[in-house]
C-alpha cells in the first residue's frame, strides 16, 4: 500500500488535491486535526493565533516530529484496507519518521501556488480565513520554524495549481495514475 503525503505552503491546494485522491479510494489522514482538536480540547476558539500557538507548543513539548508520530497509528490502521493520503506534511522531521517507517511505500506530493495566489485563496476560505498579514507570517513562521522546505525540496511529483480547479484534478489524476 502507498502513503502519498501532500506537502506545500497554505493555500496551495492540498486539501482539494487529497479530495481528488480520496475520490479515488485513498483513506486520509490531516495532520491539522491534531491542532484542532488540541484547540477544541483546551477551550480555545479555532483561529490563526491559537493554532499557531497550539502548533508550536506541541513541537517544542514533544518535538518537530510530533505530528507524524501521533497520526502514525492512524495511518496504520487505514493501510490495513486502502492506500492513504496525508493532507499536510509540514517539517523535515516529520518526513524522516515517515520515510524510516514507511521506506519506498512513502511518496511525496507537492503542492505549488504562487503566494499571491494563495494570499487570495486564504483571505477567502470559509473555515479558518486568514488576512494577508497572517498568511505572510504563517508562511514565515512554517519556513523559519518548522523546516517545511526540506520536504518540499524532496517531492517526488509536483503539482501547479495556479488555474482551474478542472487543471488542478486533472494533474492529480495524472499523479495518482503514475503511483499505480
């Protein structure tokens, strides 16, 4: 079974691009859910600041790999039965665990758009919108302290997403068709 682990910057289009492979029988995995039901559980209102600081209280407690290694039981379960889609891988650390644990079954997708492009995007979305302010420094934020380029750097495919959502699927399908 494949673990296809979606990588890119916010508002690139991952989670449509983990809708495309769901669709095609990927079971998924989003590593956000772990900030927000950490958000839920300590009483707290699910926006930017809040995230950010559950995201990174939890890294320094338990450190940079701390999102792989909590999802990993997850994603063992659904391998059981389907291949699995992770919606948002963010550091290099996390990456090695996976990498070390999964070997050749691990395949990572990037996810590129053009800031502005995502900058608009976020602004936009109805669940979690960020101002152009929060989605600079959320981009700084994951660049500077979360090592998010090394697992850009390694993808093994890439996927632009600076046209249609119809451009968008198709490249997807292209990718999925490719890990078959």
């Amino acid at each position: 079974m494949k673990i296809v682990a979606l990588v890119g910057m916010a508002g690139s289009g991952k989670s449509e691009v983990s809708s495309v492979f769901e669709n095609s029988g990927y079971q998924r995995v989003r590593f956000g859910d772990v900030t927000d039901e950490m958000v839920a559980s300590r009483g707290l209102k699910l926006n930017e600041v809040n995230e950010k600081l559950v995201r990174e209280s939890l890294r320094i407690e338990y450190g940079p790999a701390v999102y792989a290694e909590l999802s990993i039981a997850k994603i063992d379960s659904f391998l059981k039965s389907s291949h699995v889609i992770i919606d948002g891988l963010y550091s290099w650390e996390e990456y090695l665990i996976l990498k070390q644990k999964y070997t050749s079954n691990l395949v990572l997708v990037m996810v590129h758009s053009s800031p502005d492009t995502r900058y608009g995007r976020l602004a936009k979305r109805p669940i979690r919108p960020l101002t152009r302010q929060e989605a600079i420094g959320r981009d700084g934020a994951e660049i500077e302290n979360i090592n998010k380029g090394g697992p850009i750097a390694m993808a093994d495919y890439v996927i632009i997403n600076d046209s249609s959502f119809d451009d968008l699927k198709s490249q997807t399908q292209k990718v999925i068709a490719g890990l078959e």
